[in-house]
C-alpha cells in the first residue's frame, strides 16, 4: 500500500476547519465531531443517491492500494492525538485579540488546550492555567496543542 504524503503545507489549510468543526463544535458544547465521510475514493464515493454530500471529500481518498490523506485527516488528528476519549470541554476567558481556542479536561488529570489562528499574522497569547502563566504565539495560519 502506498501512502501519498503531498509536500505541501497543510497548515493554512488546516486552521480554517479545525477552527469551524471542532473549535466552533466544542464550544457550542457538543460532545462529538463529526466529518461526512472517513474515507472516499477520488469521485468522493460512496454516497448515496438520495442525500449525502456528492462532493466531501473524505479524511482519506482510497484509490485502489494508494491512501492519500486529506484537510479532514489533519482536522481530527489535530484533536484526536491530545483529547482523550472521556475528556470533558472546560470553559475558557478571552481578553484581547485571542486565536479561537477550546480546552479539555482528559480523565489522567491533564488539560489540552487547542488554538487555531486564521489569520495572515502571527499571533501572540497568554495562557493561564491556576497560578500558572506562558507566553506563546502562533503562526499565521497555524493550529497548536498546548497539554500540561
């Protein structure tokens, strides 16, 4: 099997979704996000004839034993390597020009926050957890995971 890996950034590619679906999602408190499709082939098959979406394409597109990963396969990724099934969303305050973000409170203990900046500017921040506190800034189109 094959695995295409383009050479192209997907980080401009990915802030848009991640910051729509799964940041717009979570805080809104939904509990699940959801993509329409897993994987595709390169006609954005299968679907059905009546409803679907004949033009999603899937986290992945299979054409025959090649797998290439799509914009949806980094979306999920960005959040599913940090959030821990039966983690719970925990609120956040915004002062400032902050890049959209959401936080996560994973059963061992450990809190995930997710920011997504897109912007065309680098963008700096100030997280603060407890009596704790870091600077960060983020690249123009960028997606980080912070854990502590």
């Amino acid at each position: 099997m094959v695995i295409d890996h383009p050479k192209r950034s997907v980080e401009l590619q990915v802030a848009e979704p991640v910051t729509r679906i799964v940041i717009g999602a979570t805080t809104n408190w939904s509990r699940n996000v959801l993509l329409w499709n897993l994987a595709a082939d390169p006609s954005f098959g299968p679907h059905t004839s009546n409803g679907g979406c004949p033009i999603c394409e899937g986290a992945i597109t299979l054409d025959g034993n090649t797998v290439t990963r799509n914009v949806a396969y980094y979306t999920v990724g960005q959040i599913s390597r940090f959030v821990r099934p039966g983690a719970v969303r925990i609120a956040t305050s915004e002062s400032g020009d902050v890049p959209a973000h959401v936080a996560f409170l994973n059963r061992d203990g450990s809190t995930v926050l997710l920011v997504s900046n897109t912007t065309d500017a680098i963008q700096s921040f100030t997280i603060r957890s407890g009596g704790a506190i870091a600077d960060a800034t983020l690249a123009a189109g960028a997606v980080a995971s912070y854990v502590w």
